[in-house]
C-alpha cells in the first residue's frame, strides 16, 4: 500500500512566509523606482523651467543697446526704460 506525501502547516506557513517577504521586498523596489522615477521627472521640468527663464533672459540683455550717452535701453518695446551703465565693470 501506498502512502501519499503532503505538506504539513508548518511547512505551507514558512514557505508563505518566506513568499511574502521576498514579494515585500519587490514590491518596495518598484515604489521606489516610481518614487524616484518622478522626482527625477520633476528635475528634468525645473530645469526646462530654467533653460527657458535663461533664454528668455539673454535674449532681453542681448537686445539691450548702449546710447551714446551712456545709457542703455531695450529696442522694440512700448514701455522701454532707460538705465545708466557704467563706463567699466570690474569683476
């Protein structure tokens, strides 16, 4: 006659166990590289924000033109101002 193997419940409880942790572990990997994922996302946006605000920024200073007396105002705006410059700039 023959006897038929089965599992006993400690042993079905230690490899459920063992099955959760390792999946734990997973599952935390994953949220973590979203996590990570979209913070680097939020980077990648502040420094577009960046690029544009510097862009925007040289391309006002380049179209800054020095008069002859001195002063420098912006071509092609309604509301140009003016500002004094000075002679040198000393870094």
């Amino acid at each position: 006659m023959m006897r038929k193997r089965a599992f006993t419940l400690i042993e079905v409880l230690v490899t459920i166990s063992i099955f959760l942790m390792v999946m734990g572990l997973v599952l935390g990997l994953v949220i973590t590289s979203f996590r990570s994922l979209r913070e680097g996302e939020k980077m990648l946006d502040y420094q577009q924000q960046q690029r544009l605000c510097l862009t925007r920024l040289s391309r006002e200073i380049s179209s800054l033109v020095r008069t002859s007396a001195g002063e420098a105002s912006f071509i092609g705006k309604e509301d140009s101002f003016f500002l004094s410059l000075p002679e040198r700039i000393i870094w």
